[in-house]
C-alpha cells in the first residue's frame, strides 16, 4: 500500500514546554511535516478553558456564580454575562493571549531552525480557536449576539499582532473548529445554541462566519481548518454518522473564501474504517492539503493502516494526523504517537 504523504499535527502536544515539543516532532517526522506548532502549552493546555480568566477582568463582564469552579492548571471555569446596564459594544477586551504566546514561541522556534533541531522549510503553526468556541462556551441566551462582534473584533486583534511580528513566509494560521461542528451535528448542548443568532438553520451563518476567519489570513500566509468533534476525556461530544457533515461544512466554507485554503483536516473515528463512514469523502470539493485524523494512539499503526485503507477507496491523495490534539492524551504515550504518524506517513 502507497503511503499516505506528510503529517500534520493539530495543535496540542503533552508536553510541558514549547522547545521539547518542537524539537521531538520535528525529530521524529522531519520532512513528513509542512508546519510546526508550539503544542498550545502553558495556559493554552485546556484549550479555550483560560479565556473565562481573561474576559471576566474586562468592565462589564461578570463571571456567574459568586464561588469560582475550579479547573486544572488553576482555571476558574465559571461562565461569563455581560454586566446589567452594560452596552457591550463599549466593552474594552484585554489581550486574549494568543499573540503574546505566538510570538514567544516563533523566538524558540528561530533559535532550533539555526541550530539545526528544526529542518530549513517548515514553517510555525499557530492554532487559534474561533470567536464562536468561546462565546457558546461560555456566554449564553442574549449575550451572545450582544458579545460575538466585540470578542471577534478581539481575535482579529490578535492575529494582526501574529501577522506584525512574524514573518509571514515562515507563519501558519489554523482556525480550530469544534462547537460550529456540535451546533451542524445538533450535538447535546450546542442544538440550541445558535438561537438567538439565527432563526431557523444555522448552516449559512457558520459558514459566513468561517469563510471572513480564513479570509482575514492574507494570502501570502498559509491558512488551514481542523474541523473536530472535540476530545474532552478523549470522547467526542457526538459520534458521526459518517463524514457526510464535515464535506458539506468544508465544501462551503472553502466556496464561500475568496483566499484559497491550504489544507484541511478532517476527524475518523476510532471504530470507524467501514465504507459508509468514509465515502461521503468521494464529494470532498477541495485542491488543497486534506490531513485525514486516523492515527490513535490506543491501536497504533495497524489500526491507522486499517483506516488508510479504508479512505482511500474514496480518496486518493492525503496526509495523516490525529483526529484532535494531543495534549491530553495519557503522559508517556506521546512519542509513540507521533512515531505512528512517522510509520505511516512518507516525507514530502
């Protein structure tokens, strides 16, 4: 069986720091990968948990409850409102971290390329989550049509401090897409969710909403998708049917950006290396780099080539990747997962 060609990694790697998660990807794949992510380490870890702890010190904001609901890393995971009274176009956000851990990283990143540790060509990958994960994650009923404008307004700050520091032939932008995924999937808890922003199908509007994310990428920077179904105690919020839902999403997303997208991932089930799951894949519309997330740490290469085998009866050219990131999968299983990636993956 031909090799996959390249790997991706999603974002999220379990490690402690930036450095020791550059230099062992890029020891244990090299030239398998096209981009380098920092592993969302530090206050990144759990994902978008940290951002409560940012926006709840904005005027205006409040947190719910009086007693704080404690989360790992030392995470307050109490909820947001906006202040009664408060008009929220008035609201002055603070720094939502994302740039000042980017740029802190591209430093590490320069320094390991020189050395040697991270090979010439590989650019810096950095996974932002988009504004729609945090306000129906943690805002509810009203506020979030009241908020989603001024917390938007606030990561495209964030990518434009990015795009100002790092060169944009060595930077890779990732827009992380998981609750669009829950709110298409009528999952438990995000059916509900778009409410109050669209009456009706939600469908239109969080493909408009992503296309504007991609297209705020300029063109001489690479922009990709992870579309996920989450991996909270390594569990999805819903199991798919089959791909069907994530190449209708990725079909009108890529149609509705008027920058072309340079790659897109797409999750796979554990359990799943049957015909039906995978043949929605045959309508996939898309020129670009398709990762396909089939490596699992719990059955290894065989169980990836299983899923390799599987998916390319319905598509002929793609890399591997996990289905979401690794961060918090169990300690000391992360090289051997990435040696998977390695096993059946050719370079580029």
């Amino acid at each position: 069986m031909t090799q996959p060609q390249g790997a991706h990694l999603v974002g999220s790697v379990n490690y402690d720091d930036a450095e020791t998660t550059m230099r062992t990807a890029a020891e244990i794949l090299g030239t398998r990968l096209r981009r380098l992510p920092d592993g969302e380490v530090g206050k990144r870890f759990h994902w978008i948990m940290f951002q409560p702890d940012v926006l709840g010190q904005a005027d205006g904001i409040e947190r719910v409850g009086d007693v704080p609901i404690p989360f790992p890393a030392g995470i307050d995971a109490r909820p947001l409102r906006i202040a009664e009274g408060t008009d929220a176009a008035g609201i002055a956000l603070p720094a939502l971290g994302y740039a000042d851990a980017a740029l802190e990283s591209y430093a590490i990143f320069t320094r390991l390329r020189a050395e040697g540790a991270v090979p010439a060509g590989i650019r810096f990958q950095v996974s932002l989550p988009t504004p729609l994960a945090v306000i129906s994650s943690f805002f509810s009923g009203d506020d979030r049509a009241a908020i989603e404008p001024v917390y938007t307004a606030a990561m495209l700050r964030e990518l434009d401090g990015i795009l100002a520091a790092i060169p944009h032939d060595d930077l890779a932008i990732q827009w992380d897409v998981a609750s669009e995924m829950g709110i298409i999937e009528r999952a438990a808890g995000y059916g509900k969710v778009m409410e109050a922003w669209w009456p009706g199908d939600p469908f239109d509007g969080l493909v408009a909403r992503l296309a504007a994310l991609i297209d705020a990428v300029p063109r001489d920077v690479e922009v990709g998708v992870h579309l996920c179904y989450g991996d909270a105690g390594e569990k999805h919020f819903v199991e798919p049917a089959d791909a069907g839902n994530l190449v209708r999403y990725a079909n009108a997303v890529v149609a509705a950006s008027v920058r072309p997208v340079t790659w897109l991932h797409l999750p796979v089930p554990i359990d799943r290396d049957d015909d039906a799951y995978f043949a929605p894949l045959a309508g996939l519309v898309f020129d670009g780099e398709l990762y396909l997330g089939l490596v699992h740490r719990e059955d290894g290469v065989d169980g990836a080539e299983r899923r390799i085998e599987a998916a390319r009866r319905f598509v002929s050219e793609f890399g591997v990747a996990t289905e979401c990131g690794i961060g918090r999968a169990p300690e000391g299983t992360t090289e051997g997962i990435l040696q998977t990636h390695a096993e059946v993956a050719s370079p580029w």
